[in-house]
C-alpha cells in the first residue's frame, strides 16, 4: 500500500509527512508530491518482500503464444513476447526473483528548516523545497532463456530493464537457435529533488549492476540488439540491426557507482546479494 506524501506550497509551504506501511499483500511503498506556486514534482514507488521462481521446458509442433512480465518492482522490469506461426520450437526457462523490504528515509527541507515529524510545519516563505530520499530495497533478478525454433515464423522478443538501464533484443525469423543469460542487481537508491517555481533538478544515484549474455544464430528475418544505460541527456545508447542469417555472440554489461549509505539504515540488510558483474557470466 503507498501512503502519499504531500507537500504544499503558494505563498505559505505547509509540509505534511505521513510515512509508508505494509499490507498483508506484502507491497510496501510510497507516494511524494509537492507543489511550490505553480509547480510540482511528483514520485511514486513500490517493492514487495518476495521469492519467485519459475523453471521449464516446452517441446513441440504448432503455434506458440508466450507473454511476461515483471512490471516495475522497485524500478526492475522484465518482459518476454514470443509467437510462432507453427513449425518446430524448443523453449526452456529459469527465472529467479527475489524482493526485500528495507528501510526508506524521507528528509524535506524549506529554507534549511528540516521536518522529521508527522506534523504540520508551517514556514512564512518557500523560495525553495528539497527532498531527499534513500532506499534500501534489495531486489535481484536472474533469468536463462533458451528457444530452437524451424518453420514458417517466429516473432521473440525481450526487454530488461534496472532503473535506467536498458536492454533489448528481438528476432523476426524463419529459424533460430537463440540462449540468453540476463543478471542484475539493485541495492541501494537516492533520489533528490529541488523544486522552485518554474524549475525542478531532480538526481536519481543508484548502486546497481547488470551483465546480459546473448548467443544466437538466425536465417531468414531480422535481428536487434538495442541497450541504454542513462536517462535525459546524460545516457549511453547502441542499436543494431541485422537481417538475412546472422551468428551473433555478445556481452553487455552495466553498473553504478554505490552511493553514501543511510546513516540510521543497517548496512546488514544490503550486503546479502553480490553484484552479477563481478564475475564473468556464461551460458549453461
């Protein structure tokens, strides 16, 4: 359940914290606004406390409709999309997903004036409203896909994404061989926000980490690999294409730099999973 965090601003700012809680569900997260005159910046976030895993194999003759997802658990998303036209397809999967719930620290400043309470703060002037957040929301995702398809057409398709980071692949072909390795690892968050009238500098700093492994030969169609690390301006972005038969073996990897940690936040909480690429991965 997200409680919002409201913080309001005209001539007078009034600051309002009402702090994050847990249903049975297990979803835990929240919810910040805030307005300064006429403008707002706005953030809503969600993790679950949670293990996941799914294993399989599928062999056969016809068509084929495979759609998943993960849909933005603490900023990790994943998503498979994979039809056939009939043919011969081999499918094998093994997923693995595992969600903590950690501490959230929420710090709002007006004019150096820190509010910490559940109370209203009520400050005569509001040239400027800053809000900081930690997280320490452990989430770690692995997935190894395998596909081996011959017949008329096969439409695959995946997407993986860690808080920015981006990483794409697709196949429109006749006949494919196809393994792929997907890691990654969140475990840490700040984000910062200043918000003035007319003007919001919102900074988002991470400690996260993700490695992708692809080998894959296709005949007949259309292969992509695309990749982004970044968002805005500041990003890092490649995109290829190739159509007719290809062979097509490559590694990816990303990571960020481990921002300060919280102060009132146990560092034993975050240091139970490793980053992937801190060894090379490979393909069973």
């Amino acid at each position: 359940m997200r409680t919002p965090i409201r913080i309001l601003g005209l001539v007078i700012a009034a600051i309002i914290l009402i702090f994050m809680c847990s249903l049975t569900g297990g979803e835990m997260g929240y919810e910040v606004v805030v307005t300064v005159d006429n403008t707002t910046w706005s953030i809503e976030r969600s993790t679950l406390n949670l293990i996941f895993q799914n294993e399989g194999e599928v062999k056969g003759t016809g068509m084929v409709m495979r759609d998943s997802s993960i849909n933005n658990i603490a900023g990790v998303s994943e998503n498979e999309i994979t039809h056939t036209l009939g043919g011969k397809i081999f499918i094998s999967e093994n997923t693995s997903l595992v969600m903590k719930e950690g501490p959230v620290v929420i710090m709002t400043n007006i004019k150096g004036g820190d509010v910490t309470t559940n109370e209203s703060v009520n400050i005569t002037t509001n040239e400027s409203v800053n809000v900081t957040i930690r997280e320490a929301w452990p989430t770690f995702l692995s997935t190894t896909k395998t596909i081996t398809y011959v017949g008329p057409g096969i439409r695959t398709r995946e997407r993986y994404e860690n808080n920015g980071d981006v990483i794409c692949t697709s196949f429109d072909v006749k006949a494919l061989t196809k393994a792929s390795r997907y890691n990654t690892v969140l475990q840490r968050t700040n984000i910062s926000a200043d918000i003035r009238p007319g003007c919001v500098n919102e900074t988002i700093c991470t400690n996260k980490s993700t490695s992708y492994v692809l080998g894959s030969v296709s005949i007949g169609g259309a292969a992509h690999i695309g990749c982004r690390s970044g968002e805005g301006i500041e990003r890092v972005e490649s995109s290829e294409t190739y159509i007719g038969n290809f062979k097509i073996e490559t590694t990816i990897k990303m990571k960020d730099e481990m921002p300060p940690a919280p102060q009132n936040a146990s560092n034993a909480s975050i240091d139970w999973m490793l980053c992937p690429s801190s060894s090379e991965p490979g393909l069973d």
